[in-house]
C-alpha cells in the first residue's frame, strides 16, 4: 500500500510515544508508574490505529 508523507509523519509520532512509554513501563517494572505506563501504551496504539484508519480513509492519496 503507498502511502503519503503526512501518513509516515503522523505513524513516525505515535510510534515514538508508544516507544517511550514502553520504555518507561519496563524501566519501572513493578510500581504504579509501569502499569500507568503500559496502559497508555496500550490507549495509545488504539488511538495510533483508529487515526490512521482515519487518514487513509480522508486522503485521496492514500485511500
């Protein structure tokens, strides 16, 4: 599938934050900030997923 660069951009974004708190989650394994951690991650990747979807169903490029 051919995307666009607006696509990569906004996939690029919320990778990173998924990435970071990821990260944090397994640096701070065991406490209440891990769990906080990975359950935004989590939020997160539903979030990047339905955006996305979203952009591909608005951009004549994508879609």
């Amino acid at each position: 599938m051919k995307t666009c660069k607006q696509f990569a951009a906004l996939r690029n974004e919320y990778e990173r934050e998924i990435g970071y708190l990821s990260a944090h989650s397994e640096r701070h394994a065991g406490k209440p900030a891990a769990k906080s951690s990975a359950t935004t991650a989590a939020s997160t990747k539903a979030r990047m997923a339905r955006a996305l979807s979203g952009h591909v169903g608005r951009c004549p490029e994508c879609g």
